[in-house]
C-alpha cells in the first residue's frame, strides 16, 4: 500500500478542492493510502460531503499553514506546525511515501529540503514544470515536456545539470511511458561548445551516459516545438523561461479576448475556430496532468499548480501513485550510481 | 448404495412439488415465530443481505444474471460481516435476515450462509414470481410494501426489548429502518404511515396489511442502532438527518467498533471481525486503523471509547485472542498505530449534533423516488 500525504490547506482552492481531490483518489486508487494534512476539523467537517472511502483517507491535524504570497523562510521558522511541515515531516518519519502539495512552491521545496535527504549522487535537487508543445511523445501521446530545473536552486555546475539530466529522464520514461526520452540542455546554440562552462561540461559528459538518451543543446524556440521531451537548465534560467512562457500564453489570451470584443468579423474569426481552440485546451489541459515533480529527493514530491482544483489534485496523486509504484527514485539512484562508477 | 424401500420412494414421490415449489420460489416462508414457552429474545438483529452481507453488483442485466447463476461458493461476503454475524449469534440473540433477493435464490443464499458458519433463526425472501403472477410488477421494485411488513410481522412473532439492524445505501434501507423503529416506538401514527404507503405506491391491500401489523406490533423503543453499509461510497453527511441512532459505515470494522461502544460486542470479538478483514487481503492494519479514525471525526465513536477498546483489546490479545497469528506485528505495534491515529486529530471536535426534529416520511420517500429515476436515467439500478 502507499502512503500519499497531501498538503490539505496548500493552494488557491484549499481545503475544498484539494479535499475533494484527495476523496475521489481514494476510491480511484485501491492500493493508496490518503493522509490529509491540515486543519483537522475543518477537514472532518468536508470529508462527510464527498463520496470517498473512509477506510483510505486519513486526518493529520496541522494548526497553521504557509499563505500563497508568504515568505517561504519566513513562514516555515515562523510556524513549526504549518501543514506542509508536517506533512514532509511526515513523510521523513516513514509514515507517508509521497508529498502532493498546491500550495506555496517556495515553502514546499523549503520543507522538504528541510526534512528530507538527497538520494545518493545527487547532489542538487530539481523542481520541474510541464509545458505543453506541438510534438507528442510516449505510448500516451502525452504533449508535455518538462523543464528542469526552474528555481529549486539558482545556479548549477555540470556535474548538477549531469544529475537533472538523469532525473528529468527517469521520470518522463515513468510517467509519460516514453522508453527512451529526447533529452536535451537548453543553451544559446545547438553547438556543443556554445553556452557557459557548466553546459559546455555537461554536454560533454552526457554525450557519454549510455543511459541517457541526449541529443544535444537547443535553443529556447525549440521548447514549444517539443524537440526535446526533456529540458535541462539552470533553476534561475529555468525559472526565466518558465515565467516568459506563462507570460506569453496569458498575452495570446488577453489579445483573443480584445479581438472577441473589437470587431464582429474577428469576433466571427474566433467563433468559427473555437472547436479546434476546445480542442487545442483539452490537449494542453494542465488540469491532466496534475503536477509537476521535485526530483533528487528520497521520496516523490508532486508540486500540483496553485490554482489547482479537484481534477487537478486527484491527478497529481496519481501521478505520485505512479512515481512510487514506479520506483522513480529508485530509478534515479541506480542511474546515478552508475554514472558515478564509470 | 442401499435399495430405497417402497414406502421411502412413495414419501419422495409425494414431496416432489414441494421440492419443486421452492425451487421456484412458489413459496413465502413466513417466520414461524418463537415455539410456545419459548423465552422471548433479548436482542434482534436484522439484516439485509444484498450490499449489505453480499458484495452482489445490480447496475446492469449482466450483473443481474450474473448473481442469479452464481454458486454459494462463487459469492462473496463483504470483509468482516461473516465474523460479525458469528459473533452477534449470542445466547439471547436472534438473526432475521430480510432480503430483497427473489425467493428463487433461497438454496443458494442458505448454502452461502452455511460455508461462512453463519446462523439464522429468519430467513425471508421476495417472492417476485407471485408478483408476477397477479400482476403486480410494481411490487417487484418496492421496497417500503414488502420490507417494512416483513419486519413488522417478525417483531410480531418474537418480540425483543432491543434491536439492531443492517442495511445499505443502494436504496430506501435508511429511511425503511427509521420507519420501522419510530413505528414500533409509537412516534409514527396510522394516519401519517398511511400518507408514507400512498407515496410509496404500496398496493391497497399490501397496505392495509402494513396497517394492521403497525397496530398489532408490540410498542417500544426498540431500534437501538442502524448500520448503512457505504456500498456506493455515498456521502456520509446526508444520513445524519436520521439522527444518532442511523451509523453509516464504510466497512464491518467500523459497525464492531460502535457494537463494541454499545456493550454488544467484546473488544476480543472486535478483534475477531479485524482479523477477517486482514486475511481477506484487501484491508491492511493502517486502514483499520483509519477506519476508527474516520468514526471518531464523524462523532460516531468518542476518545474514551477508542482507548478503552485498545486497552480491552490489548488484554484479549495477552490472554490469547491472537494465537498462532505470526503474521501479524507484536500486539503492541498494532495497539500503537490505533493510538497514533488518535493523537493525529489533535483537539479537534467532531461537528455538534443539531436537535433531533421528526423525519418527515412522505417527504423522504418522495426524495428516494426522485433520485431512483435519476440514477436510472444515468444508467444505473439497484435492488435491496
């Protein structure tokens, strides 16, 4: 059986949502304890409302929790019994397996730094993202690529961007079923010699991991193509990259909705492409896709977007079910091992 | 094999239709109720047994014919409701079962209950052939007509100062259950319970028999508690408008465990339902454990009750209650995971119950009619 804590006050939706999420995992995931950290009252208040199995979805009082906007820092010294505290808390004293948190990213990677050990060889954790791109990948057509790291950590020598390579790998053949995943360093050139010493180490060092699948450098406009199924990257140029594309695909929306309101013929336009639109959504709806890892840890931790709500949340602890019955982070460890032998 | 003499083959010869008639379900078997100078039962449990004892799906035709083929052996009890049945089979007590099932499933069902070791003293059955035969196919899916006498008659027959019953929430077994103790606790009138027949579409002379039984039962404040087997994993919240005495459960652990707070059961029987689950292979310990946890947030179970079971239980299995069960953790280890998930909800309360207000029956039924064609609408079915 494993154990799933999930953070039951973390995110723009919680406890509600994340609550709802959590029930409707436990009736669709037999084989899965649901540990839900937070308020216990409030929490014993939802539970009653929503079809769930009461057998599988257990209460771990927390008195306070870290707000969206907090200072992560600040927050955890601040509040010793803040729900994602104890729920990595938790976890590092065996009880639990795997984290799933919505809540305050910043506070989530604090916490389980805190409380958890890196696995062996790894010597930075990584926190991914997914990004939806043009070209599928895996046995599920999945249109997610990941990008690691973009902001566990600020900067990143070779041998890190070695390990994120490893990780960001293990975890795309396990949870987009894809055998043998593109990987790929984001630079400013395709050529090996281009970018920074750390990616000009890297490159060279990948190049000789017979276990990773490496194609070489790309450059940012390949993100969204999907060249890669795999990014590599520093957290700070990650982190940049990441926020650029959120910004990018806000702006695309805003600027349909100003046309929508404009002019009939381009509100015309809109309307005569909205099923392909509907369908473009539900391909690169994040909603399925539940959550984005922290890798490099000894446990799984599945980061769910802030906003996200019950769907989101009951995919993000499958995504963590998968990630344990997977073995991810045995996967990494042996993969790590073994680079570091030859 | 010995030669059978003229006159065995003649007495075969001549119960043939009986035999024949049960097979078909011809017959109602009415509870004899208790023999004469036999002492009155102290407590009766009654149970359904579809969703209820039987993990029997009803969603679609093939799962109906499904369960109609099936073997004794090919049937499944739901974790933990066999050794509850046992260990409710208590000097004093008495087991009616009322089931929704035809009467054509009577061998198998009996056969059934005998490989689990578990008694009856009633056993009553839908005869939906004789339904059919007179026409009356809106019997065939009433639940109200045909339980709630079946249950009135038996009190009638064996009248017992307590009782406790068994049901699910596949259908109207709540607001049945709720109807049949306030019945016999004199709170329903003859007037209000004939307003409850008319909307439960109950024929004029099943009603009038309901009637006429609700007149006749003994009077007393009988029901002492209500289980509703979470079969569909309904929502637990809606059931509280039934009051205290209606504990809607997720699995037998838990009916044990309020069993256990009521004085019916011993913490050393508690563990006995614990260890069927466990060897049934699909609960582990940390999901007992749980279980007790979820009573306790619903108000169900109290602290005390929770550590006093530990402790009891802790002095069972020291006296033996876990013998030969290497395969279970030291006793100890299991005793601490129970205690563990109660210190995990801190001081928090479970919700006050509201003032209990008297269920308004014909508004219930009207509730339970409206969500049966919804879920039929939907593609789904069910059957008590």
């Amino acid at each position: 059986m494993h154990r799933i804590v999930v953070d039951a006050m973390g995110g723009d939706h919680a406890p509600d949502e994340i609550v709802r999420g959590a029930a409707e995992a436990s009736l669709s995931l037999p084989g899965a304890e649901i540990i839900l950290v937070g308020d216990a009252k409030a929490l014993g208040r939802l539970l009653p409302s929503m079809r769930h199995d009461g057998a599988r979805v257990r209460v771990e009082n927390a008195a306070s929790y870290v707000d969206m906007d907090e200072k992560p820092g600040e927050a955890l010294a601040a509040k010793p019994d803040a729900s994602i505290l104890v729920a990595a808390k938790l976890v590092a004293a065996g009880e639990g397996d795997a984290l799933v948190s919505a809540g305050n990213t910043g506070a989530s990677v604090l916490a389980c730094a805190k409380q958890w050990k890196l696995l062996p060889g790894v010597k930075k954790a990584a926190l991914a993202a997914v990004y939806p791109t043009e070209l599928r990948r895996g046995e599920k057509d999945d249109p997610f690529s990941l990008i690691l790291d973009v902001g566990a950590t600020v900067e990143a020598t070779a041998e890190d961007l070695v390990g994120f390579a490893v990780m960001g790998s293990a975890y795309a053949k396990l949870v987009s079923s894809n055998k043998r995943p593109r990987v790929a360093l984001l630079s400013n050139g395709t050529e090996p010699n281009k970018g920074p010493a750390s990616i000009v180490g890297a490159h060279q060092s990948l190049l000789a991991a017979a276990d990773i699948n490496f194609i070489g450098n790309i450059e940012g406009l390949d993100i969204p193509r999907g060249v890669a199924d795999v990014v590599v990257t520093a957290g700070f140029t990650g982190n940049v990259v990441l926020k650029m594309l959120e910004g990018v695909s806000e702006t695309v929306v805003r600027l349909a909705r100003y046309a929508h309101k404009e002019r009939l013929a381009w509100r015309l336009g809109l309307i005569a492409l909205s099923s392909a639109i509907d369908q473009l959504k539900s391909i690169t709806d994040w909603q399925q896709y539940g959550g984005a890892p922290l890798l490099g840890f000894a446990h799984p931790f599945i980061k769910a977007h802030g906003r996200s709500n019950a769907r989101a949340v009951t995919n993000a602890i499958k995504v963590a079910h998968k990630a344990l019955s997977g073995d991810l982070c045995g996967a990494i460890a042996k993969t790590m091992n073994e680079l570091g032998a030859t | 094999m010995a030669r059978r003499s003229l006159f065995e083959r003649v007495a075969r010869l001549s119960t043939l239709p009986v035999r024949v008639g049960e097979r078909i379900g011809l017959f109602d078997h009415v509870p004899p109720g208790l023999p004469d100078g036999a002492p009155p039962p102290k407590h009766t449990f009654r149970w359904d047994l579809d969703k209820t004892y039987l993990r029997t799906e009803f969603d679609s035709f093939a799962d109906l014919a499904k369960s109609a083929f099936e073997t004794a052996a090919d049937k499944s009890a739901f974790p933990g409701s066999p050794a509850l049945l046992r260990s409710l089979r208590q000097d004093g007590h008495r087991i009616c079962i009322v089931s929704g099932s035809p009467t054509q499933m009577r061998q198998v069902l009996t056969a059934k209950l005998a490989l689990d070791g578990v008694e009856f003293d009633e056993f009553v059955l839908k005869n939906n052939l004789k339904n059919i035969l007179r026409g009356r196919f809106r019997s065939m899916r009433a639940q109200i007509p045909y339980k709630l006498p079946a249950m009135l008659r038996s009190r009638i027959g064996a009248t017992a100062p307590a009782e406790t019953l068994f049901g699910d929430d596949a259908e109207a077994d709540a607001i049945i259950y709720c109807l049949y103790a306030d019945i016999c606790a004199g709170r329903v009138s003859l007037q209000d319970l004939e307003r409850v027949l008319e909307a439960s579409r109950a024929y004029d002379d099943d009603a009038a028999i309901v009637l006429d039984f609700a007149r006749r039962v003994p009077k007393g404040d009988a029901v002492r508690r209500m289980f509703i087997h979470l079969d569909r994993k309904s929502p637990s919240l809606p059931f509280r408008r039934f009051g205290r005495r209606l504990v809607p459960v997720f699995n037998y652990f838990q009916a044990a465990l309020v069993l256990y707070a009521d004085g019916v059961l011993t913490a050393r029987q508690v563990i006995f339902v614990a260890l069927e689950m466990l060897d049934s292979k699909q609960y582990e310990l940390g999901h007992l454990a749980t279980s007790l946890q979820d009573m306790m947030r619903r108000g169900r179970m109290t602290r005390e009750d929770a550590l006093r079971l530990v402790a009891d239980a802790t002095e069972a299995a020291a006296s033996g209650a876990l013998a030969e069960r290497s395969d279970l953790p030291p006793f100890e280890t299991m005793a601490e995971a129970f205690r563990a998930r109660v210190r995990s909800l801190g001081n928090a309360e479970p919700p006050a119950w509201d003032p209990e207000e008297p269920l308004d029956y014909v508004r219930l039924v009207d509730e339970e009619h409206e969500h049966r064609r919804t879920r039929r609408k939907a593609g789904l079915s069910g059957a008590g």
